[in-house]
C-alpha cells in the first residue's frame, strides 16, 4: 500500500515592513503627504510593499513580486545551498532584516527580500 503525498504546510508567510525597515523614510515620505508629494511615494512603497510576499512552507521558499505583473522565484529545501541572515542595528532593534537564499541549481543568490519581519 502507498503512502499518502504529504501536505505542504506553511510555516511563515509575510511581506516587508515599510516603517520597521526604515524608519526615517517612513517618518519623511508621511511629512512629504502633507504636500500631496509624499502621498504617491507612500502609495508606491506601499505597493510594492504589499505586492512582495514571502512564502515558507515545509516542502520550499517561495517570493512573490508584483501586483499587476507577476514574478514568483522558488527554492525547494532539499535544493538549498546556502541562507544568509543580514540585520542592521536598527533593523535588529526592530525586529526586521534581510533574508537570502542559494540553490545548487544556480550562481549567487536566487532570493533576497529586504525588511521581512520577525526574523
């Protein structure tokens, strides 16, 4: 008798932060909407920001980019290489930071995503 396929299960699932990550634009670009500027700079970050969604699931790590157009980037555990983990001091304070992951089926890094909370 054969065995069930596994279900994936999602283990994190988050998109950058736009204020955790920095700050100080943050603080700029809402001072900015106060000249109606700043308000599509917002809206632009915002976008992005919610368009990005990283994906960690018990089987892969998956990034999905873009909101109108769509750019997904896949690395399936058994096939990782190498994960590097970066965290400024003031992304440390905030509990953000910069996640990157390398496959053996490719040179350099296949996934790099800047302000993922909670790392």
């Amino acid at each position: 008798m054969s065995k069930p396929p596994s279900e994936e299960v999602v283990f994190y699932e988050e998109h950058p932060s736009m204020f955790r990550n920095q700050p100080v634009w943050f603080v700029i670009t809402c001072l900015l909407c106060l000249v109606i500027v700043g308000l599509f700079v917002f809206l632009i970050w915002w976008l992005k920001c919610k368009g990005t969604t990283l994906t960690v699931t018990n089987e892969r790590t998956k990034l999905r980019k873009g909101i109108l157009s769509k750019s997904i980037t896949e690395v399936w555990h058994r096939d990782v290489r190498n994960v590097q983990l970066n965290q400024s001091f003031f992304q440390r304070i905030f509990d953000v930071g910069t996640i990157g992951i390398s496959s053996s089926g490719q040179s350099g890094v296949e996934i790099l995503v800047r302000g993922i909370p909670d790392l």
